[in-house]
C-alpha cells in the first residue's frame, strides 16, 4: 500500500460521515415533514455541501501521484475534510425529538458559523495547495475560490433573506460550473 492510498482511508471516512450527516438530514425531513416548516435555501445549502463532498473526494484522485508526504501536508488535507464535515453537521437542525422545526429559523441561528467555516475551508483550501505544491492554485480555481470566499464572507455578515436566497442559487450554479471547467475528467 502506497502513502497516499494509506492516508487517504481517514480523509475518506471523514468525508463519508459528512455524506451521512446531510443524507440524514434529508432523511429527517422526510421522515418529521409534519412539524416542519420547509425553508428552501436550506434544501439548497445540503445539495450543494453534498456535492462538495463528492467534488473533494473526486479531487483526491488527483493526489494519487504525490509522494513523500508530510505530517504538515496529511494535516491539511485532514482539517479542510473535518471543516467539510461540521458544515455538513450545520445544515440541518436535529430533528429527534417532538418539538415544531422551523428550517429558517434554524439557517438564521447557523448561517454565521456555516459560511465563517465555508471561508475557512477555501482558506485551507489555499493553504493546501502552497504545502502540496509549492504554489497557489490554478488561475480558474483561484478565481472561482475568491468569488465564493467574498460571497460566503458577505453570507456570514448579513441577514438579508433576499441575498441568502440569491446566494445559495448563484453558488450552486457556480460550483457546478466551477466542476465542469475543473473536474470534468479525472487526472
């Protein structure tokens, strides 16, 4: 077993106890859809974080090739999954119990600490690329992370429903795209 297939179990499981934090929480709504009142932009948040999950663990292949890893550079690539994963953990409420579950209530409690984390994560991000490779990243991927760094910043300052709700449609359109000009094939 080489270094990476080694190191890349962990960042796995992490990323796959992400992928079962918004599944549950789709699972939840279903299953409390009674004493829930439904906030769209929240459905928004947990499609995109679970194909940012699934984008990261796409984007891991491409570090198959690395060698000599560092405990620095196995460090970030660890923190930016965990940061993934406690944003997966904010987008839903807990749904156990009885109580009456206001989605945009619950967005407006959590949305603070969900785009602070999603800008730290494009921050690692960042960082990890100048530990992996020595320099910052692509261009397009720069580009890309600048934008939804300033608008997940502007995100975590505001409570303006009308830019959450623009935010959450312009970032899913924009990460989609961001994937088909990025990670269309695997390399």
């Amino acid at each position: 077993m080489d270094q990476f297939s080694f190191l890349s179990v962990l960042i796995s499981v992490i990323l796959g106890l992400a992928v079962a934090e918004i599944l549950q929480g789709f699972r939840g709504l279903l299953w409390s859809r009674t004493r829930i009142q439904i906030y769209w932009p929240v459905i928004g948040w947990a499609v995109l974080v679970l194909i940012v999950c699934f984008q990261h663990w796409w984007s891991m292949f491409g570090m198959r090739t690395h060698r000599d890893w560092t405990v620095e550079q196995f460090a970030i690539m660890v923190l930016e999954t965990i940061l993934l994963y406690i944003v997966a953990g904010l987008v839903f409420p807990d749904f156990s119990g009885e109580a009456f579950i206001d989605l945009k209530q619950s967005f407006y409690a959590q949305c603070r600490w969900f785009f602070a984390l999603g800008v730290a994560i494009i921050m690692v991000s960042i960082c990890k690329h100048l530990l992996l490779d020595g320099q910052l990243p692509n261009l397009t991927k720069l580009i890309f992370q600048a934008i939804f760094g300033l608008t997940l910043f502007i995100g975590a300052l505001t409570r303006r429903e009308w830019y959450h709700k623009t935010l959450v449609v312009f970032t899913n359109a924009a990460f989609i795209l961001y994937i088909v000009l990025l990670y269309t094939r695997m390399r």
